[in-house]
C-alpha cells in the first residue's frame, strides 16, 4: 500500500529580515543534501527526506512501510538493537557506521522526539580531516583543566577545535546582555582577514537562533551552497521538529549571511553557562567542508568542557563579589538595626553604602534631606532625579547603565552618574540611590551596525543581510559598567530591610505621639497649678527647711564639743542636706518666678552682664578647659539679671555639651545692617540686635530643634553630659519671650552650635 507525500513547510511568506526573527527555524521542511532523514513512528516510516531513495538507493513508496524496507535485514536488525538501549530523548547519537546496498559508508545518527525516532544518514567524508580524534581530545582537555584565565581556557579551546577540524577560522564569540557579541579568541591562516575583537549586532543571531543553540550545542553546515532537499510527509503528518537534527536545513537569510562573508562551510559549537548561551566556538572554511560523526563528537566535548571551565570560572569571580556584598550588606544591616538614627546608619562614619554595590557615588533622600557621597549629580540635580523616578511606573527598583537616554537631564552630568541603581523607600519618594560613572568605550564593530541590512541587488523591495565586514569603529559614550543581577537582587532586599524599619519606627513614633500627648494633657494641668505651688514652696516649705538648717548649725557650733565624732558627723550631714535642700527648691521656683516677676527695664550693657557671666562661670570654665570670646556687644533696655541668665544658661551649655579637651565658645552680636545672608525666622524686627552663642560641642539635628525648648525635655540619657533637669533652655526661650523676642538655633550635627536671640529691648505685658 502506497501513500501520496506531501511536502511540509512551515513559512509561506519568503524569508527576508523583515520576518527572519519570526521565522521557525526549528521547522524548515527540508534537510542538507549531503544526508537523508527518516522520521519512524514505532516501525512505519512518517516521513522521509525526497533524496532519501536516491542517497540509499531504494525505492520509492517509503511512506507508510516499516524499516524492513529502508535498510537490508542484517542492518535493520542492528538498527532496530542500537535503538532498544535507549538514551536517545532529545539526544542524537551516532548508532553505526555503514554502508547501504554497496553506498556509503554512512554515518547512522539517531534521536527521540515524542513518539518519533528520527534516522539520519550522512555520507562520510572521504578524507576525514582527524584520524585520532581520541588523542587529540584527550590532550585538549588537559590543557583546557590547566587554563586559569578565562582568556587561557577560550584560547585553547579555539585552538583545539581547528586541530580536530582544519578549519580555516575559528572563533570563540561572547555574547553582551544586549545580545551583541565580540570575537574574544581566534585561531586562523596567515591569509585569512583576522576578525578579533570584533563586535556585532545582535540582529546577526536571532533570538530563536539562540534558543536553537542552547537545545543542540553543534551545528554544522557542510557547503553553503546546497540545495534543500525537501521532507515528504504521509497525509496529516505535522511539520518535523527538527531542533536536535544534524542535517536540518537553515534559514535562507542565514546562507546569504554567509556567502556574503565569503564563507563555503561553517559549524557553530555552543558554549553554555547553565542553561543560558554564554557565547559560540564558530568555524567558517573558505571552500565546502564535511566532518564525521566521531570528529564532531569530539567538537561537542571540546565545547561541552569549555562550557563546564567557564561556568566555574564566572562562579568563582560571582562568588568573590557576592562574599563582597554580603559582606557590606551584613555590615550595614547591623548598623540598620542598631543606630537609633536612619540617615545615620546609612551615611553615617564607616556606612559601608557605597561598597554595597561597588559604586563611585551615592545618594540618600529621606525626609526631604539629600545627603551624598562620593561623586553625585548636585544637590538640585539629585532632587529633580528624584522627582523623575517617582513618576515611573515601576520605581521600586531601578537600575540602568545609560541613565540619559531615559532620562535626558543626566546628559548634564555623565562623568558621574551614566549607570544608576535606586531603590524606593516610601511613597513621599524617598530613595536611595546608586552612581557609576560614563565608561568611555571605543567599540570595533564588524561591519557599519547602522546599516546592518541592504536592498537586495536584484531590485526587488527584499532586505537582506549586510555584505560589508570591515572593522568600523565607534565611540560609545553615556553608558557605565552594568549592573549585575547579584547587585540588583542586593537593592531589592536593602529595600525590604529599610522598609521594615520605616514601618517599625513609624509604629514606635506614632506610639511615642500618643503617649506625648497624654504627658502634654497632664502637664497643662500640672502648669495651671504651678503659681500656687510655687507660694506654697516659698512660704510653707522654705521657712521650716530654714529653721532646721539655723538649728542644726546652732547645735554643732555650741555642743560640738560634748558630741562624740558620729553625733558631730550627723549633724554635720543634716546641715549639708537642709542646704541641698534648699538649692532644689530654689531650682525648681526659678521657671516659675520667670513668669510671674516682674521685668525691670533699663538700659544695660550687654558686655558688662556678659563679664559677670564669665566671672561666676570663671571655675567651671577652667575646669572644662573652655575659652570664651566676645566681640563689642550693644546697650539694650533689657532686664539686666534675667540677660544674665539667659547668657549664663547657654554658655553653660555649651561647656556641658561637648567632647572637645578644649571648647570654644564664642559670644558675640550682629547688628541690624551686617546680617548679610543670616537667615532669620519670620517675625524677626529688621532693626533687631541679634545677639549668638556658639561652640564647637556634638551640635543638634534639625528635627529636635522644637524638643529642646519643652521643659523637662533632654535629648540624651540622664547620665550623659553631666546630668540635669533639662530646664535651662526653656528658661533662657522664657525670658527671651517676656522681652518680646525670639531664639532659634543653628546646628550642624557633631561640628557644633549657635543659639541666636532677639531682645526687643522694651517692656512687654506680663500676660504677653
């Protein structure tokens, strides 16, 4: 019983670079000439190369009949048993080598595609290039274990397959992340045009070309000239697949690719890092070129242990860096955890942010502060940056190595900041963010990459591939060093940890607020009372406390002597408490009488007040090893007592918050016509003295400006810096309040402080 073949193709439309990256190529409908192929399902013959009858010398009527009739009994039986050991899913294999009928000999490939067998016979070449493949490979995997570098290992490589091959050129081709790829080893004669270093456009290997590549690591094409011979297929049979085939004919726009660099015959072996294509060996001849079965077996080795060489040398070099970044991102996730202060656990001294991800320059915008480090974009620079990734769709992470061209500002600052890396930490668009700096390149590329395509000579409306290879150079500006995918996925987890912590403090903080404002409740209540306790620690408490300090004193200076040492120690004792006592009390009434004396305007010289400041000061001072200078300071109508406190409070201070061996303080007064750029707060009278104290102590962040005027309130532990009640600063913005005027400070973390303040200089009402 006979079948009537049908032909089965896959593309109708003629191939040409406007569709060649949709064409399937894995389904051409035909194979090289040099061979025939026979797809079985079970014993029946589906489909058959047309040169199949004539390349074995059989009949025609194959379709439909089992082995039996391809191949004589002897050798369909050693077909039919080198097919029973199994190992052929996806994996070509050579069965035997032999002839058919007084033809050949043949190589006899075979693999397993679903429910299909598919047989390939290649005639063997005559004059095999490699008559002791074994040796030759053995030796070539030695030297490729010994390579250390990975130049070494694509080197040898290169030049063990044109050993096993004599091809004229052999090329070991690396693939970019932008599909480009660069010849970087090469192994030629002394009349062939070197191709070194040569890049070219990733539209030369399409991407189902790549996907090929990965599934079938050889491919070999023995003349391009060839002319397809085409499958015939019984009735309703699908198109072959025919990725794992050694014989599957290739796409047109392929062969002219070729024929246009002058080539007669080429292989390509995969070089694969895991499942992905690092790159190809890729051998071109001059003239046509058949190899055996046994010869590109021992390629396929070549490049399978170059693969494995590979693999481990980007591993080593992957984990080195990855140690690298767990190393910097450990480091700064502890200080994450254990600073009380975000913005400086993150560009903090010793803040590992910029080793992270191996950056020159590094910003972070939280709470709308922008503080950089290393080489940035300007301040402003940074802002509008920011402004700009909060408006991307996907802002939580991102990372390009060619900022201008999604951003065309940048093309202001390229020398710093070509690749960026940012990560999101709010929606109020705080981020941070990564710089590496432009990487001037000059790239040879084969060929022009701007006119990778031509009109076909024949003058039909047909793009076809370019026939100029000649290196052509160009100079690649606006791009940095990429951004690994380690660096990328080390962002996205900083991002998960910062976020963490936002939302943890901001838990904290609204807790903190609540149980602030519960404390304000109650002391509003406690103030209103405040006046009365003050009378009643005046007159009920400080007249008792009196007597027992006179009586105590009275009792040791007249009976002293008939008291043993412990009698006169515990007198001794209670008069010194009696006296604490009564500084306590008198501590404790001083922020009261603030608002309840009356003020006692007169014009006072501020210098005077000042010498007596420094005088009652004159032993602590000394102690701390403090200096103080004071420039000419203005006559004011002032309360000359409570000036005196103010500056005694904030000289004070200054001694006290410090860790300098040596502090300076400065006290000094800016008058009306020399503030210059002195920024003052708004109500502030343009004919206003403003009068400063300054030193050089551990300085205050901007956003506890507001605490440190509320009674009570310390920044630091009750230990710290000498203790207290926290009461000065209140007092000293008391007094400046009741003279109509106002105090700010200026601050700059750790480098030290200056409170200004305003002294109307005339009286104010006491319910003011």
């Amino acid at each position: 019983m006979t079948h009537e073949p049908t032909r089965v193709t896959a593309l109708d439309a003629p191939v040409d670079l406007t569709n060649c990256d949709r064409e399937p190529i894995h389904v051409p409908g035909a194979v090289q000439p040099h061979g025939a192929l026979v797809a079985l399902r079970g014993d029946e013959v589906v489909q058959i190369s047309e040169n199949l009858p004539e390349l074995l010398g059989v009949g025609a009527g194959l379709l439909g009949q089992s082995l039996d009739a391809l191949l004589p009994p002897e050798l369909a039986a050693q077909v039919r048993s080198a097919l029973s050991s199994g190992g052929l899913e996806r994996n070509p294999l050579l069965l035997l080598n032999a002839a058919v009928r007084g033809r050949g000999p043949f190589d006899l490939t075979a693999h397993c595609l679903g429910d299909l067998t598919i047989l390939e016979f290649e005639s063997t070449p005559v004059q095999p290039v490699v008559t002791d493949a074994y040796s030759l490979v053995r030796s070539a995997l030695a030297r490729m274990n010994a390579a250390a570098t990975l130049d070494h290992v694509v080197e040898v490589a290169a030049q063990e397959v044109q050993t096993l091959t004599g091809f004229d050129r052999v090329m070991v081709y690396q693939f970019a992340d932008d599909g480009t790829g660069t010849v970087i080893a090469e192994k030629c004669g002394p009349d062939v045009t070197p191709y070194l270093g040569l890049r070219y456009p990733a539209s030369d290997i399409p991407q189902q070309a790549r996907a090929l590549y990965v599934q079938n690591m050889l491919r070999i094409i023995t003349d391009v000239h060839y002319r397809p011979a085409r499958l015939l297929a019984l009735p309703g049979e699908a198109p072959l697949d025919m990725s794992y085939c050694v014989l599957r004919s290739v796409s047109p726009i392929h062969v002219e690719y070729l024929k246009n660099m002058g080539v007669g015959a080429s292989m390509s072996i995969s070089l694969l890092r895991g499942a992905q294509l690092w790159g190809l060996i890729a051998c071109h001849h001059g003239s046509p070129r058949a190899l055996s079965a046994n010869v590109r077996a021992a390629c396929e080795l070549v490049g399978q242990v170059a693969s494995v060489q590979l693999s481990a040398w980007q591993e080593r070099q992957d984990q080195t860096y990855q140690l690298q970044l767990q190393g910097a991102q450990a480091q700064l996730m502890e200080r994450l955890t254990d600073a009380p202060d975000l913005m400086e656990a993150l560009v903090g001294q010793g803040s590992p942010l910029l080793e992270f991800v191996d950056a020159t320059g590094a910003v972070v915008c939280l709470d709308g502060e922008v503080i950089r480090m290393g080489r940035t974009p300007g301040t402003e620079q940074v802002r509008a940056l920011q402004d700009w990734l909060g408006s991307q769709p996907e802002a939580d992470v991102v990372h390009t190595r060619a900022l201008s061209e999604l951003y065309p500002p940048a093309a202001a600052f390229t020398d710093v900041a070509s690749g960026l890396l940012g990560v999101q930490l709010s929606r109020r668009r705080d981020y941070v963010a990564w710089f590496r700096p432009e990487e001037l390149q000059t790239v040879t590329w084969g060929g022009d990459p701007s006119k990778p395509v031509q009109i076909a000579e024949d003058g039909a409306e047909r793009l076809s591939p370019r026939r100029s290879f000649e290196a052509w150079q160009q100079t690649v500006r606006g791009r940095s060093v990429a951004w690994l995918p380690e660096e990328v996925a080390a962002a996205r987890t900083l991002r998960r940890a910062l976020l963490n912590i936002v939302v943890r403090r901001a838990e904290e903080l609204r807790t903190l607020n609540d149980d602030l404002t519960r404390s304000n409740q109650e002391l509003a209540r406690s103030n209103a009372d405040l006046d009365a306790f003050a009378y009643v620690a005046s007159h009920d408490l400080k007249e008792p406390l009196r007597g027992l300090h006179n009586y105590s004193a009275f009792l040791l200076e007249t009976y002293a002597q008939q008291l043993d040492e412990d009698g006169a120690a515990k007198l001794r004792t209670l008069v010194r408490l009696t006296q604490r006592m009564d500084d306590l009390i008198d501590s404790l009434l001083l922020y009261s009488r603030v608002g309840r004396v009356e003020l006692n305007f007169r014009p006072t010289d501020l210098n005077e007040v000042l010498a007596d400041v420094l005088d009652l000061l004159s032993a602590r001072l000394e102690q701390a090893g403090a200096h103080v200078t004071a420039g000419p300071l203005p006559t004011l109508n002032v309360d000359r007592v409570r000036v005196g406190e103010v500056l005694n409070n904030l000289i004070s201070n200054a001694v006290k918050y410090t860790e300098r061996a040596q502090p300076q303080i400065e006290v000094g007064a800016v008058a009306p016509a020399d503030r210059g750029d002195l920024t003052v707060p708004a109500g502030v009278p343009d004919d206003a003295w403003i009068l400063f104290v300054r030193d050089d102590g551990i300085g205050i962040r901007e956003r506890h400006f507001e605490n440190i005027f509320r009674i009570f309130k310390r920044l630091h532990a009750r230990d710290q810096f000498g203790g207290g009640t926290g009461a000065g600063l209140t007092i000293v913005k008391k007094i400046v309040d009741r003279h109509g005027g106002q105090v700010w400070p200026v601050s700059t973390y750790g480098a030290g402080t200056t409170f200004y303040f305003t002294l109307q200089g005339s009286p104010v009402p006491e319910d003011a």
